[in-house]
C-alpha cells in the first residue's frame, strides 16, 4: 500500500516540512503502483508487508521524526520557568502523593512506612508518569498538526510517536535524579537490573501502540481526548503506583494485573528494589499470614504479548485508516 502525494508535490519531488531550525526537506518516497481504495480490500497487502512499508516509512523519514521530537523537546521546556525541573515536577508529584497516602495507611493500621515502600514508589512513579505524559501529548498529535497532515506528504505515525519520543527525554532525566536518590532509600545493586531495560522496553512499547491508536481515534472523534484525560486523572488508582499488588489480596491482585501496565509495574519494583529475578515466581505472606503469590513470570508474558501485539495492531490500524484522514479534517 504506497501513499500518492498531490500532484505538485509529486512534480517537484521535494517538500518543505516545518522544522525547529527552520524549513526541512522531505523527498518523496518513489510512486508505486495504485492504491485501493477502502472498499477495494483485494488491493491490501497483508499484515506482514504492511509492516514491512511501515518500517520502511518510518527508516526514509527517521531524519524528520529526529527533527519533530527534537521540536517537541524546544517547545516543551522554551520559556519555561523550571526548565528542565519540568521532567522532574510529574514523578515528584506522584511520589509525594504516594508517600501521603501510604503513611495515612500506615498510621491506621499502626505500622511504619518502611523505606522501601517509598522506593518502590519512586521506581513505578517513572515509567507512569511517562506513559500519561506521551499519551496526553500523543492523543492531540495529528490535530494539533493539521497544517502538516493536509498539505505535506510523510508517514503521519511519526507525529504521536515523536510526542512519546519526547517524553521519553523528561523521562531518561528524571530517571537519572532516581538513581541518585535510590541508594539513599536503601536500593542496592543486583543481578535483577539486567530486568530493567527489558520492561523499559516493554513499556515504550506498550505506549507506542497506544498512542497511535488514540491519536488516530481523536482525529475522527474530537472528544476522545477528553476521555483520555479523565482515564488518565484516574488511571492511577487503578494500576499499582501508589500501593503494591499485593495489598489487594489474592483475588484483587489477579484482577490488577489484569491491567497490561500493573505487571511491569510491579515487575520493576521487585527487580529494582527487592533483587527479585522476574523468571522465578514469588509468594509472600500478608500480615494477616496468608500466603499470596505475589509475582508469576506469566505475568510479564501477559504484558509482553500486550505490549508488541499492541504495537504492532496499532502500526497497521493506523496506516490503514492513514486513507481516510484527509476526509475528518
């Protein structure tokens, strides 16, 4: 499935493409042969060539989605009275909430807030703090871009995923302040954090999927981003930041890692601050003594399977609804 530039474009063969630096050059990628329209569904690669052109798209215009998350990053933090405190604000945010919220609960039950907990709060804090920003910024991406989507020829994926490739910056900063902080709550360093950069990944993959399916959602239906914002808002209590799966008990917590994010939350709080190694299944005893079985490596094969089949659905729904843009703007 090839995308056809307008005619001018196609008898120029360059196109200027508004960057942070001024005007960047997008050439066109060669004509190919004809598009079926959506009724014309014989005409449609399947799933895997598809993928294929995405990539493809994606690799010819990399230089253009450098430029559109570097000029996310400039706009982000240009006059900003924090600057760079901003990639910091969110986590802090959520870590304060979480360690209020745990000491109340603490305090009715007569236990001390041990400092794990606060850094088990401070680990989940990072990767939830980058999910709600990249979808908030990503949901509005091709609305906020019109001028771009209706004149000017490129893979429009790269506009929601520049939107999370620029809170991906926040978050590499505010994760470097964590690894300062992290000892002084007691963390030390262990075999379990070769976990990490896998459910980082797992994770960026998670909200890529999610926000190129939001964003192209929003651009047919306006009011979207206003549901995507009251799940946001409210999203945090239910997904395990604040408090661990564990405190929901047997039942509750299967019901929680239902949730795709809750088994990499979790997964990296055990990894980061109690050195647990993610293939070897977990079982804890609640105060009450019962025993809970806190962690199962299918959970983060559950969250796998979420996370690429989520990418991979959201790249091709994306691209195939790419058609129909131009007739909702």
């Amino acid at each position: 499935m090839s995308h056809r530039p307008d005619s001018a474009t196609a008898m120029t063969g360059r196109q200027s493409v508004p960057g942070p630096d001024g005007p960047l050059e997008s050439s066109t990628p060669p004509a190919g042969p004809a598009v079926a329209g959506p009724e014309g569904a014989k005409g449609r690669p399947g799933f895997a060539a598809e993928l294929r052109e995405i990539v493809q798209d994606l690799w010819h215009y990399r230089e253009l989605l450098y430029q559109l998350t570097l000029r996310d990053v400039r706009i982000r933090y240009k006059q900003a009275i924090m600057g760079f405190g901003w990639a910091l604000f969110m986590p802090s945010l959520i870590v304060l909430s979480g360690f209020l919220v745990r000491i109340v609960m603490a305090h009715l039950s007569g236990t001390t807030l041990e400092t794990s907990s606060v850094a088990g709060i401070a680990v989940k804090a990072m990767p939830w703090g980058f999910f709600v920003g990249a979808i908030g910024f990503a949901t509005g991406s091709l609305t906020g871009n019109l001028n771009l989507v209706t004149k000017i020829y490129f893979p429009r994926e790269v506009l929601p995923l520049a939107s999370v490739l620029a809170m991906g910056f926040d978050t590499l900063i505010g994760t470097a302040a964590l690894i300062a902080v992290l000892p002084l709550l007691g963390v030390t360093l262990s075999a379990a954090l070769l976990w990490v950069p896998v459910l980082a990944l797992l994770v960026f993959c998670f909200t890529a999927g999610v926000s190129l399916l939001l964003s192209c959602a929003n651009l047919f239906f306006r009011d979207v981003k206003y549901i995507v914002q009251l799940l946001l808002t409210f999203g945090i209590f239910f997904t395990p930041v604040f408090f661990d799966a564990v405190m929901f008990g047997p039942t509750g917590l299967h019901i929680v890692m239902l949730n795709p994010l809750a088994p990499l939350l979790e997964g990296l709080r055990l990894s980061v601050v109690q050195g647990h190694h993610l293939l070897v299944p977990l079982i804890e005893t609640t105060s009450s003594g019962q025993q809970v079985l806190v962690w199962s490596p299918w959970y983060l094969g559950y969250s796998a399977v979420w996370a690429v089949l989520g990418l991979l659905g959201g790249a091709v729904l994306f691209h195939r609804a790419e058609f129909l843009f131009a007739e909702y703007v």
